[in-house]
C-alpha cells in the first residue's frame, strides 16, 4: 500500500488492499476497492472557541463599508460558508432565468495583460455580499429548499 500524506490521509493503490479507517482501532479494517479512497467524514466540529472567533471576525467586517474588497477567505467567512462551497456557487449556472449569470453573489475578477488561464484572484465587495444574504433569506428549510430549486425532485 503507498502512503500519500495529503490531509486526505492514505490512498490506496492496490487492488483490494486492506486500510485502517481514521478514528478508530487498528482492529477496525475494511477492504475498499482501488478505485475507492477513505471519505473525510464530512465536516469537521469546530470547537466553540473556533465558532466564536469566526463569529467575531464576521461581526468586524459587517462593521466595514459596502465598497470594501473581501478575499475569498473573508468573504466565505462572512457568509458562514467553506471556500469550496463559494467557489461552487461561483461555477453553478443560474437555471431559472437562462441568464449567463451564476447563483453566487457578485465577484470581481480582473485580468492581468497577457495573463494566461483563468487562474486570477477573485475578490467580493461587502455590499453585494450583503444582498446575496438578504437575497437567501427564509423563514423553514422547506422554503430555502423552494428557493434553491430542490423541492418536488425525485
């Protein structure tokens, strides 16, 4: 078995070969096929001192003006949401007006002469994060569920 030290932990790269899941006794294995790799487990707890420090530096930045510049990190943070779920919202299309548009909020993204590939900063100004919150808001999850297209999917 070869060991990748990612966070992801190790991959297997044999066929069938036997991997000690994370967390648990060295008693507990299972036997995963190559083509499969150990699942994270979702998201990871954040302690409540982690909570209250984000909380905190959320509560800064909703001080700042709207024109203010926010990185991806600042902005994900302010929504309450990962980098990767931003960076989601950023490639989905918006389906129900058949615009080019995407479902996310606003970003800024400027190219640099002779730049090549798409691989530029993306930054977010507070007020457009702003009405992307307001623009998401509702009262029971059956209605966010509405809102984003997913009741009545079978």
């Amino acid at each position: 078995m070869d060991h990748d030290n990612t966070q992801d932990g190790p991959k297997d790269r044999g066929n069938g070969a036997r991997l000690a899941l994370a967390g648990r006794s060295t008693s507990a294995v299972s036997t995963l096929p190559s083509s499969k790799r150990l699942k994270t487990g979702g998201r990871k707890a954040l302690s409540l001192d982690e909570q209250m420090a984000r909380a905190r530096v959320a509560a800064e930045i909703a001080a700042w003006p709207d024109d203010t510049t926010l990185s991806v990190n600042l902005a994900a943070l302010y929504l309450g949401m990962s980098t990767k779920q931003l960076e989601s919202l950023r490639k989905r299309t918006c389906k129900s007006d058949g615009s080019r548009g995407v479902d996310g909020p606003p970003m800024i993204k400027i190219f640099d002469k002779g730049a090549i590939g798409q691989n530029q900063p993306v930054n977010y100004k507070l007020g457009d994060l702003r009405q992307f919150q307001k623009d998401n808001m509702s009262t029971t999850s059956f209605d966010s569920a509405v809102n984003a297209g997913l009741a009545g999917r079978r």
